[in-house]
C-alpha cells in the first residue's frame, strides 16, 4: 500500500515543484534609482513629509495636560528627528519596491521622462483635482444610473403585471 502511494506522491510534488511559481529577482539598484526618482518627480510620498510633524503635534496635544514635561518632550521630539528620517527613508524604500515589482526599469525611465515633459508636468500639477472632479463626477452618476435603473425595471416589470416599490 506505502509503496503504491509513493510513486503518486512523488508525482504530485514534482508537478507542484515545477508549477511553483519562480521567486522574484531582487530589483537591481539603477532599477530602484529609477523607482525612487519617479516617486521624487510625481511626489507620491509628499503626504509621508506632512505626517512626521502631524505624529509629533499629536504627540504634543496629548501631553498638555502636563506642562511640567513641555521642555523635556521638545528635546526628545527634537533628538529623534534623525531616527524619524530613517522612518520616512524605510516607507520609501519600501515604495521604491512595490514600484518596481509593478514596473520593469525601462517603464519607470519612461514614464519619468514622461512626467519631466511640459504635459507631464501639468499632468502631475491637476491630477488631484484631477481626481477630485472625477470621484464627484462618478458620484453623480452613479446616483442618476441607480435611479434610471430603479425607474426601467419598474416599468418592464408593470408591463409583466408585476408592481414594484
């Protein structure tokens, strides 16, 4: 019984081995180079800039209540600025991966070169108003869709005698 399992058994772990899917290559450097520069010319990580000091202003709100430790937090706050920078350092390279994953190196040099151009930069300049007009714009719709829907099932299912609300 053992010895007719066996050769199944093998079988399947070949084909499991063979359909395993191949572990990615580690990005090249000029690949991430390439990521971290897209990442600089359309500022995706802009807001990460804004959220250091918003972490230490809420840092300080929740200590007003003891004013006797003000001097001592803004030395700390101040002291840990560098290790901060290291924080801000790490979620950019970890972008810089996920860009890459996404995108071969040649794509992302094409598409910064893209973003380095006049519409390029105008292009990055709107987008998120860009956005903006377009999540209300898709709003508005989806509201007259439902409706327009609601409206033609209704009216298909009265002529099939049937009443909806």
């Amino acid at each position: 019984m053992v010895r007719a399992f066996y050769p199944a058994s093998a079988a399947l772990l070949s084909l499991m081995l063979i359909a395993a899917p191949v572990r990615a290559q580690e990005p090249s450097a000029g690949h991430l180079a390439a990521a971290r520069e897209l990442m600089d010319t359309t500022g995706v990580l802009n807001p990460v800039n804004e959220l250091i000091p918003t972490f230490t202003d809420q840092i300080r709100k929740q200590n007003l209540t003891r004013p006797e430790l003000s001097k001592d937090l803004e030395d700390v706050l101040k002291a840990i600025q560098p290790e901060m920078q290291l924080q801000r350092q790490q979620v950019t390279n970890v972008v810089s991966r996920t860009y890459a994953k996404w995108m071969t190196e040649a794509e992302l040099k094409e598409v910064n070169a893209f973003f380095k151009t006049p519409a390029g930069a105008k292009f990055n300049k709107v987008q998120p108003d860009l956005v903006d007009d377009v999540v209300n714009d898709v709003q508005v719709w989806t509201q007259q869709a439902s409706e327009y829907l609601m409206v033609r099932v209704r009216a298909e299912m009265g002529k099939r005698g049937h009443q909806l609300q």
